[in-house]
C-alpha cells in the first residue's frame, strides 16, 4: 500500500468518528508521520469530495454545541480556533448561525435560570448570587452586555425567573 492509500485510510478512520476540521485532519496525518506533499494531496482530495469543508463544520459545530451544551460566542470561538478554523470563517459561521436560528440572550437566560436553580440553595445574598452568577455566565463565554443584561433581569426585575422560582 502507497503512502497515499494509508494517508487516505487514516483520514476516513478519524472521519468516521465525527466531522473534522481541515486542521484537525492535517495534525492527525503529522502525527502518523505522513509525508507533507501526501498531506497536501490527502487534505485536497478530501475537499474535492466534501470529506472535509470548514465552512459546514463550523456551522454544525456550533448548532451542536448550542443545542446540547449552551454557551456563549467567545466560547464558541476559542473551540472553532483550537481546531484551526479560521478567524474570518468562524466569525461567518457564529453570524449566521445567532442571526438565524439562535438568540444569545435566549441562551444566556436558560444557562442562567439552570445555574441560579443550584445558586440559590446556597441561600446566598443578592450581592454574592450576582457574582457567581456573573462569572460562571462569563465562563461559558458570554459577552458583558449580555450578562449585565441577562443578571439584571434575573435577579432585580424577576423578569427571567423560573416559574415557582422566587
């Protein structure tokens, strides 16, 4: 078997655990020692035949993550860059993604109201319910507004607050 065919059978392998990066596949294929020009022909076929396409990966990505472990976009973006997606791509794919289908504010008030429900058993005051609040909001990656946003609506209008929640 030539280079090229092992190359290509270590790609579909990793492939078929989940979608990948274009970077993603380029370090796996380093990390087997495959020769640069056969990484350069691998990652082109995988192109040319829609094995790989960081444009659809980044936008998969980011639906995923919201619907099953809601963060905000900072967060998103630094797990798009550490699998060496563009900078000018993930901006595109978080644009498109929270202009169409996702709302930041709405997901910030669900993580919020889940983290409050365990904050306030603690019986802790506003001032300290406030502050965690802010930084686990600030953890997940959401921006400043939005948890400004988001914490006073929760904790001084009661506008977001949990039904049977006080």
């Amino acid at each position: 078997m030539d280079e090229f065919e092992k190359a290509k059978l270590i790609a579909y392998r990793f492939l078929s655990y989940r979608p990948r990066s274009k970077k993603e596949i380029e370090n796996k294929l380093i990390e087997k020692k495959i020769s640069r020009n056969t990484i350069t022909n691998i990652l082109d076929f995988l192109e040319e035949n829609n094995y790989i396409n960081d444009k659809d990966f980044s936008i998969n990505w980011i639906k995923y993550r919201l619907e099953n472990k809601p963060m905000g976009r900072a967060f998103l973006e630094y797990e798009l860059r550490k699998k060496g997606v563009s900078r000018e791509l993930i901006s595109e794919s978080l644009n498109k993604v929270f202009g169409e289908e996702f709302n930041e504010n709405d997901i910030a008030i669900k993580v919020a109201q889940k983290k409050l429900i365990s904050l306030r058993k603690n019986k802790a005051d506003n001032y300290i319910l406030k502050r965690r609040l802010f930084n686990y909001l600030h953890r997940k990656g959401f921006s400043l507004d939005t948890i400004e946003q988001v914490i006073s609506g929760i904790l001084t209008d009661n506008k977001y607050i949990v039904s049977g929640e006080k």
